[in-house]
C-alpha cells in the first residue's frame, strides 16, 4: 500500500473555520467522523486543522500565504482509490482536497 498526504486547502484559516458555536462545531466534527469511519483503516494518521504558517527560505522566515488549512494521511493501493476515499468529504463543503503520494525515498 502506499501512503498519501491529504491537504485540505480553504480560502479561510483552520483557526477562522473553528470560531462557530459549540452546535456547529459539534455537527462539522460528526460529519469529519462519519467520514473517518467510512475510511475505515486507510486513514492511517487523521491529522489535523494547521495554523500560524511560516515560510522559511535562505534569508530568513515569514508569515506563510499558504492556503493549507490541516491534513490527514491515508494508505491505498494507487492514486485513484486514494482520491475515492476523498468522496463526500466534507471539507468538499468550503475548499479542496489535494492528495500526494509519498514517494519511498532510495536506499532509505
């Protein structure tokens, strides 16, 4: 099996999708575990929302304009049935999914 980092791309920041009521919070987080449990064993890490970005570069760090809003990890046999687990995601709701194999890196 190989492995897939899940990026959950969003116009709006992790920490702005979670300022909602303790009712919409509630509801979001049930639709994140029936996908999880519809994922069964191919997700392998569930991840998390990502905050306070920093892009580093030779000349030093600065405030990341990433759009990179959390992550998850999955295992599948190819890319396509990686993708297929993506469907009815709910982050589908308010941005996009970009899944990346993990490529093995040689002699490691």
């Amino acid at each position: 099996m190989a492995k897939y980092l899940v990026l959950y791309r969003a116009d709006v920041s992790a920490e702005a999708q979670m300022e909602q009521s303790p009712e919409e919070g509630q509801a979001e987080m049930q639709e994140w575990m029936a996908w999880a449990g519809k994922t069964g064993a191919a997700l392998t890490d569930f991840g998390s929302p990502l905050g306070n970005g920093r892009a580093v570069s030779p000349s030093g760090a600065a405030a990341s304009s990433s759009d990179v809003a959390g992550y998850s990890i999955v295992e599948a046999p190819d890319a396509d049935a990686a993708v297929a687990l993506m469907d009815g995601h709910p982050h589908l709701k308010i941005g996009t999914i970009e899944v990346l194999e993990a490529l093995e890196i040689p002699g490691m």
